[in-house]
C-alpha cells in the first residue's frame, strides 16, 4: 500500500508562507522603530548654503562671540537651530502607546505563533500515516500474523492506528460492521482535530475586537480631554497619546487576526485531506485483512 506523501514543492511553498506571516509583525515593529531614527537623521543635517551672487562684496568678519557664564541648568529640549530633541525611540513609543490592551494583543500573538507550530507538527501525514506501521501491516497481512498487526495498532495511537484496530476489533461483526465502526472512529478523530484547530479563529476574531476596543478607548480619553477642560489650552501632548492608544490597539489586532484567520483555513483544509487519505488507506488494509483471512479460513478447511 503506497503512503501518500506531500509534493517537496508543496511543502516548500508551506514553509515559505509560515515563515512570511510569523516574520510579518517583526517587520512591521521593526519598520515603526527605524522611523523615529530616519526623521531625526534628516532633521540633524544642516542645509546647504545659498550661493553668493557674482560681485558681492566679501562678507564682514564677525566679531568674537563674549564667553557666555555656564549654565546652571540643564540644556532645554530644543537645539539651537529649534529642531526637536526625541527623548523616545518608535519601538518604546509603539509599547507605551498600546497600554494594557496592547500587552494583551502581544499575549495573544505569542500564544497564535505557539499554535500554529504546533499543529504544523501535529497535523501531518506522516504523523497520521507511520510509514513504518504501513510496512509493519503489510508484513503482517502478507504472512498472515493477524494478532500481531493488531498488537501493533493498539501500541500505537496514530489516526491510521486507531482505524485499523477498530476495524480489526468489529470484523467478526462482518466487514460492513467494521466498516462503520471505522467511519464513527474517523469523525471523533476529526472533531478533536478541529477543535485544536478553532482556538486559531477564536484568536482571529478576538484580536480585531480588543483592537477596536482600544480604538473607542483612546477616542474617549481624547473628547474627555476636550471636553472638561474650560479656558485653558488642551496639553497637545496628552492628547496625541490618546490618539496613539486609537490607532496603534486597531494596528495590533489586525496584525494579529489576519495570520490567524489565514492559518485557520490552512488547516482546517489540511484536517479534510489527512482524514481522506487515512481513510483510504485504512479500508484498504481492513479489505486486505479480510481477504487474507478468508484464505486462511478456506486452506484450514481443505487441510481437515
């Protein structure tokens, strides 16, 4: 009975596509860090001076600056030229804008990496389908060693495994018995596969949804500010902070809910192809047991 096996090109393309989407909010943070640095580069470089006109006269010397007294305080946050000093780097500024509800959307995608790893090392075909428990039951079926096929199946607790024994287990019931008794097998092996695989569209719908919730949060914060202050100048600092916490809650939660809903159909597609082929193989090993011990049943009789 040839196993089948995944094309090496299938299996490529699914790792690139892993790789892409769990690198995906690195880049993004990454790419917000670096943009405080560029904006502060292009603001430290002086421009270039103006061309002097043909036959201007040449410029006065300037008189020697007066030593200033030391300062006994501390330099201000504004250079000599008025260009703003950032005291804060985009990462850190990125963390402090999100507030709690962003440290709950990073729990959230630390737990979705974790998962999808996982089930990339669960839900597989070699994992579903031991090649060597393939090879061990055609050996056994081959030599007619039925209860040592089914010993291998009861030690063994892969999807394959488990048919095979339930099939073997309900064959004196006749093979349409055994057959049914491997179907009902079949689909709780599939809904406990896809139970695991519902917690990555629960993340997927829960992350958009804290992002919103940050989204309302942060606008409240900023009306509330306008709103109750009367006569004084609203601190414009305090007010982009809220502003942030709208827009930077919103961008962690889609960040978060669309790898999620992505890998959610991955492997809801992947649990539809495994069941299918474990299944296959499966009624193909449970016919050829019955054939082999039908044989065997009719070489006992013409020997007595």
């Amino acid at each position: 009975m040839p196993t089948p096996i995944p094309s090496p090109r299938g299996r490529r393309l699914s790792r690139i596509l892993l790789a892409a989407l769990l690198t995906l909010p690195l880049l993004c943070v990454g790419t917000i860090g670096l943009m405080p640095t560029v904006a502060m580069a292009q603001e430290d470089v002086p421009p270039p001076p103006a061309p002097e006109p043909e036959g201007a006269p040449a410029p006065e010397a300037a008189p020697a600056p007066e030593p200033e007294p030391e300062a006994s305080e501390p330099a201000s946050a504004e250079t000599t030229s008025g260009s703003p000093v950032r005291t804060k780097s985009g990462l850190q500024w990125f963390i402090e804008s999100s507030g709690i509800i962003g440290g709950l959307i990073i729990i959230l995608s630390i737990t979705l990496v974790a998962m999808i790893i996982r089930l990339f090392l669960e839900f597989r075909l070699k994992e579903a389908v031991p090649p060597q428990l393939v090879d061990l039951l055609d050996n056994a079926i081959r030599e007619k060693k039925f209860q040592e096929a089914y010993d291998a199946c009861r030690e063994d607790n892969s999807f394959l495994a488990r048919l095979v024994r339930t099939g073997v287990a309900n064959m004196p019931n006749g093979r349409t018995e055994a057959k049914e008794a491997m179907n009902a097998t079949a689909e709780e092996i599939v809904v406990d596969m896809e139970s695991k695989n519902s917690y990555l569209g629960t993340i997927g719908t829960i992350a958009p949804m804290l992002g919103l919730l940050g989204t309302v949060l942060g606008m409240i914060l900023a009306f509330q500010d306008l709103a109750t202050v009367e006569g004084v100048q609203v601190d414009p600092t305090k007010l982009a902070g809220n502003i942030s916490l709208a827009l930077v809650t919103t961008f962690e939660g889609l960040i978060v809910s669309v790898p999620a809903i992505f890998f959610f159909a991955f492997f809801r597609n992947r649990i539809v192809f495994i069941a299918t082929e474990t299944t296959k193989i499966a009624d193909r090993t449970i016919n050829a047991f019955w054939q082999a011990a039908k044989q065997q049943q009719g070489v006992t009789r013409t020997a007595t």
